[in-house]
C-alpha cells in the first residue's frame, strides 16, 4: 500500500500581525505587535485575534485578527504557505484612517523540481483609506509583481531597470541633490534615503544586491487624487508638515522571503515614534536552500 502521507525537508515559514506601535512623544507609548501569529515549521494553522484598543487619540483600532497556514498541495504538487493580516478601523493620529486594510501573501513551492518559489500578493487592499482626512484611492500594482513572482526575476527586473517605477523612493530620483537634502533637513524619518536614491541612479548594477525594497502602490499620484498642496507626495511616500512621514504598501524581498507592510506612519515633528502593520512574511524552499 502507497504511503499517502507526503514527506519531505521542506520547513515552513509564515508570520503575520495587524498593527503595532512606539511613541516617544507627546506620550511614551508601546503597543506590541497585535494580532500576531507565526506559523510552526511543519505548517499546519495558526490565528490570532486583538479586541478594539484606544490610545488616548495615538492609535486606536476596531478590530484586529491574523492567520497563517502551510501545507502540501497533493493535486498540484506543490508546498503552500499563507500569511494574512486585517485591522479594521484603524485611526493613527488622525493622519492615517481606514475603515480596512487587508494584507496577504501566498507562497508556493515545487519540490520536484526544486525551483524558486513563487509569491502572490493578491487579495491585498485599503477600504477607505484617508490620510490628513483627504480620501485616498489605492490600487496595488499586484498584477506587476505577479509577473515578477520569483527573486530572480525581481533581481533581472532591477538590473534592467524594467522595476524602477515600483522602487521606494524611486520617485525621489527626480529631485536634485539639493532639494533631496532639504527634505531630509524636514522630515527626519526620511534621513538616509539619499544614499538609496544614489544607489539607484548609479549606470550600472550588480545582478544580485542580495535585497529589493519596492512598493506596489507607488504609482499613487498625491495631486492627481486632489490630495492638499502642502503635503507633497513621491509614489508611496507622503510628506506631511510639522507631523511627518506615511508610507504605503512596501515590500521587502530576499532570496527565499518576501515582507509586504501595508503601512508605516513616522511622526517627526509634533510627536516622535512609528506605527505599522497590515505586516506578512512568508518564504519558500527546503531545509537546504531557505
């Protein structure tokens, strides 16, 4: 009798959480991550659930849950990993609101031919996204990173340039060194981002840097949405006077793990600290290769 249990090296690797924060003024405040689950190396499923939380008009939310799973695919043949995490009304300073934001990742993996994993971020979203109470409209350019769905054709995309449009702080290429460096002088959550956008303009690359930091929602067009004039907007970077930067939708790569964060807010201006979440991580590959 064939053994219908599937056995193998693979080691599963999924986490998720909705929101988490750290305020150093006007109030010291810490809120740890909620909602956050991580799946177990041999898969299996895994949730998590945060009740509503107020923070004296810092952060507050409505509700918060999170789940991660992984398991063989018999009718594909394919080892399958998830990672999602919602927050529903989530209100960050009054700056950042949204009735929802979703954040998924799927991951698959081939054992049989030991090719790369795939990734989906699909399923993804913001539901009535308003930021400095301007409504926002945010479409995730998910079909672009499905087309790049592994690293080494994210890695191909970046040395040929064909990626730029999606890289954070990307848009800041089209700012003189001058103005850049004001920027920074502004807004201190953005100090070191001339470094990176140096690196970008650079005439050659290397075929792999190792990590990619992109963003699927930095085609949004601040002034096109008829977001106010003082604030100013460079894809998924906002910049908003005397309170600081927020950042939408970003998605760091490595070799065998993608990280999607749908948003980061750093005050650093008025009040210091950061507040993120809609946050999942997933990998794919054997005990030997990740």
């Amino acid at each position: 009798m064939k053994c219908t249990r599937h056995h193998s090296q693979h080691m599963y690797h999924a986490s998720a959480y909705s929101v988490s924060a750290e305020f150093e003024r006007p109030k010291k405040h810490s809120l740890s991550p909620q909602a956050s689950v991580v799946l177990a190396g041999h898969g299996g499923h895994g949730s998590s659930r945060a009740s509503a939380y107020n923070a004296d008009g810092l952060i507050s939310f409505k509700n918060a849950y999170s789940e991660v799973g992984g398991s063989f695919d018999d009718c594909h043949g394919l080892h399958t990993t998830h990672a999602w995490s919602v927050v529903e009304g989530l209100n960050v300073a009054d700056m950042l609101t949204a009735d929802r934001v979703v954040a998924r990742m799927a991951v698959y993996y081939s054992p049989a031919d030991g090719s790369e994993a795939t990734y989906d971020i699909t399923g993804s979203y913001f539901e009535n996204l308003r930021i400095a109470g301007h409504p926002i409209e945010v479409k995730l350019a998910t079909r672009v990173f499905h087309d790049h769905d592994t690293y080494s054709k994210l890695a191909r995309g970046h040395r040929t340039r064909k990626t730029d449009p999606w890289l954070v702080g990307g848009k800041l290429m089209e700012l003189d060194d001058d103005k850049l460096g004001k920027l920074e002088d502004e807004y201190h959550a953005l100090i070191g981002m001339s470094g990176v956008v140096k690196e970008w303009k650079k005439p050659t690359r290397p075929e792999d840097r190792g990590g990619y930091w992109f963003s699927p929602a930095n085609d949004l067009d601040w002034k096109a949405q008829g977001g106010s004039s003082e604030i100013q907007g460079f894809g998924s970077i906002i910049c908003i006077p005397k309170f600081g930067v927020i950042r939408l939708a970003e998605m760091v790569v490595h070799h065998h793990s993608r990280t999607l964060r749908m948003f980061r807010v750093q005050m650093c201006s008025s009040g210091h600290g950061t507040t993120d979440g809609g946050t999942t991580t997933g990998s794919g590959g054997t005990a030997t290769t990740g």
